[in-house]
C-alpha cells in the first residue's frame, strides 16, 4: 500500500465569541486557510486531486458543500472538486483521514484535508434543531427504531460530561485545575511564540484570542454548574469559536513530481465507536485499538493531544491508559484555544506536528470525542 504523507499544515487564529472572525462569512475564513496552505507549500493548486473538508452544522453561509464553495472563494481552479464531511467534532480529523486513505488508494496524489467553523455566524447545534419546524425536535426523539434501542434517555454531552465525572470520580476541583492549566500552557505557548509559524494572521489577528488571562481559582469557583446539583460548569468546558485550518496530504509519487519535503507521515489511522449516550469516552477505546494495531506503547507517543471537549473527557482517558500528563496537550487545548467544532481536529493537527518539530520528537497520536460515541485516532510520524 502507498504511503500518505503531511506536507504543510496551517491555521488561522482563533476568534472569539463576538470576536475578530465573528463578521467573516464561512466561506471566506475556510478560503483563507485554504489559500495559505497553497502558498506556503508552493505547489500548483491545479494539480490538487480533491479539497476535503470538515464542517459541523451546515446550514445558512455553511451549506452548499462548503468545501468545494471556499476553495472557490480562494481564487482556485474550478476544475477542483471538494466535498464536506460531518463526523460530528471530528470532522476535519476525519477529513485528513479520508485525504489519507485517498493517497494511499494509490488513485489520489494530492488531497487538501481542512476543516472550518464559524460559530459565531451559526451557533452550536443549530441543524440538530433546524427540523423543529417540520416536527423533528432533534435527530432521535422521533425515531421508533432509536427509542427501542437507547429510550428515552437524554443524548446531550452537558449530561454525558456529568455521566463521565461522576464515573470516574473527578471532583470539581480538580476539573477546573485541569482547565486553569490548559489557559497557562497556550498563554505561555502564546508568549513563547510556539503558535507563530502554524498561524496565518487573518482580519488584523495574528494569535488566538480566546485563552484567558484573566482566570483565576477564585473565578473558577464561582461559575454555577450547568444543571443544579452538578459540577460541570462553563468554565471546564471548550469555548464556542471560529477557525480554519488546512493541511497538504501527498502520495510518494506526489512527493516526487512536485519536488515536496513532508513534515510527517501517516503511521496509523482509525475510529471506533462506543455507547452514544455516553457520547465522550470513544477515545479510550480508540485509543487503545489504535495502538495495539500500530504495535506502540503509552511510551512511544511523544506527544499526545486529546480534544477538551470537557476537562472530565482528557482527565477519563488519561486515567484509564495511564498517559502522562506532561505529553498531553502541551500547549492547551480546546478549553483554552476554543473548539470551533468542523475545524478543531486539523487545528489539533497543525498544531501537533508543529510541537513535535519543535521539540524532535518522532510519533504524536491524536484523538477527540465525537457526536454519536465516536473517536477519531491519527498516529503521525515525523520525518
């Protein structure tokens, strides 16, 4: 089989919550990363195979296939396809799976793998409750085949973060211990310029708005939990935002014919799944699947970067597979650098292979909980 390789990786910063991206159409923050990704790696962008890309709710600016409409937007070629993938917070994860098994097809040469977000422009969950005009509350509530399997049991990841808590004995302290941590490591990454050379400056921003530094134990503490009796809260929670990220995935061949040096190369793909009410712990057995079937340890991963979806989600897997948490996330995660849902994994990604170039490391994995009980898991090699 062919192997797939990273070329290039890059990102836009990520805006806040009624921040610096809240005016921009999708389109044309997808088409930003888009087109910072084909001027970097200097290639033809009419010799790209396929655009694919990840996005959640497409709706409204983000319907329309909106991978093949921001690769338009850009300024490329239009004999160029694109297609959008939904798996739920991995969708650009799986994105730069698909890229991947395209190359490795032996039918594909270059495949641009992105994902885009605009939270600000579309708000969480809007297509999950686009149909309640047409008597479709939400995706499961009418379905007879669903309510005899899982009843009528609440599908929401608020109550399966609880779920995930109470299960594993993580206390609130200790939850937002977890999330203050997450704001020092992508401020002092911030501040280190770690985050300099995988960000292309968008809209006068040139770092992510979102990691606080104003937090505090004592702010922490005074946030009230989501549901009465709770202990998960807002603060232990990923931030809505708005991003765009892209990566450059090439064959050999590829490699060749366009005279590129990758960055990385594929060691392992999969997902899994696992009960969808419980919807965040698909990663520990992701996780484990994935490096049983690549032959790796805990202690061959350098790196690690699991999604902050909540603090209790990271806290859960890292307790069951016994991952260190020094190699975890080190530069933050989503609850500091913000979760804009399509566009999280390829900015995981970006991130990640630049960490690893940084500190010569050789093998990172990543994960994220998805919609449904799914996990993403991508082992990348550096070269």
């Amino acid at each position: 089989m062919a192997e797939a390789y990273i070329v290039e990786a890059v990102r836009s910063p990520v805006g806040r919550k009624k921040g610096g991206l809240a005016a921009l159409h999708p389109a044309d923050l997808g088409a930003h990363a888009l087109a910072a990704l084909i001027a970097r790696t200097g290639i033809d962008p009419a010799a790209v195979d396929d655009v694919v890309m990840g996005c959640v709710d497409t709706i409204g600016p983000q319907a329309g296939d909106i991978a093949r409409t921001a690769w338009l937007v850009a300024g490329l070629p239009d004999h160029v396809p694109g297609v959008t993938v939904d798996r739920q917070c991995g969708s650009s994860q799986q994105a730069i799976h698909f890229a991947a098994q395209g190359v490795m097809s032996g039918t594909q040469d270059l495949v641009v793998a992105a994902g885009v977000q605009a939270m600000n422009a579309i708000p969480i969950s809007a297509a999950m409750l686009a149909g309640a005009p047409l008597g479709f509350p939400d995706p499961f509530a009418t379905s007879p085949g669903w309510q005899a399997r899982y009843g009528a049991a609440e599908v929401s990841q608020f109550r399966a973060a609880q779920m995930i808590a109470d299960r594993w004995g993580l206390a609130r302290e200790a939850m937002e211990g977890f999330a203050l941590e997450s704001h020092a490591r992508a401020i002092a990454a911030t501040d280190g310029g770690h985050f300099a050379a995988e960000i292309a400056p968008l809209a006068g921003l040139a770092t992510d708005e979102t990691p606080r530094r104003d937090t505090s134990p004592a702010r922490m503490a005074a946030l009230p939990p989501l549901r009465p009796g709770g202990t998960i809260h807002a603060g232990i929670a990923a931030q809505n935002a708005d991003a765009a990220a892209a990566l450059l995935i090439a064959s050999g061949r590829g490699l060749k014919t366009h005279g590129l040096t990758p960055r990385a190369r594929i060691h392992h793909l999969a997902v899994r799944g696992d009960d969808p009410v419980w919807m965040l712990t698909a990663p520990i057995a992701a996780t484990r699947h994935a490096l049983a079937r690549a032959g790796l340890a805990v202690a061959d991963i350098d790196l690690w970067e699991c999604n902050e979806a909540f603090a209790p989600v990271v806290m859960a897997w890292m307790k069951d597979l016994d991952i260190p948490r020094d190699r975890v996330n080190v530069n933050g995660g989503a609850i500091a650098l913000g979760h804009p849902l399509g566009a999280t994994g390829a900015r995981i990604m970006t991130t990640l292979l630049h960490e690893l170039a940084r500190r010569g490391g050789r093998y990172g994995l990543q994960t994220m909980c998805e919609g449904g009980g799914q996990a993403n898991v991508t082992i990348v090699e550096r070269l």
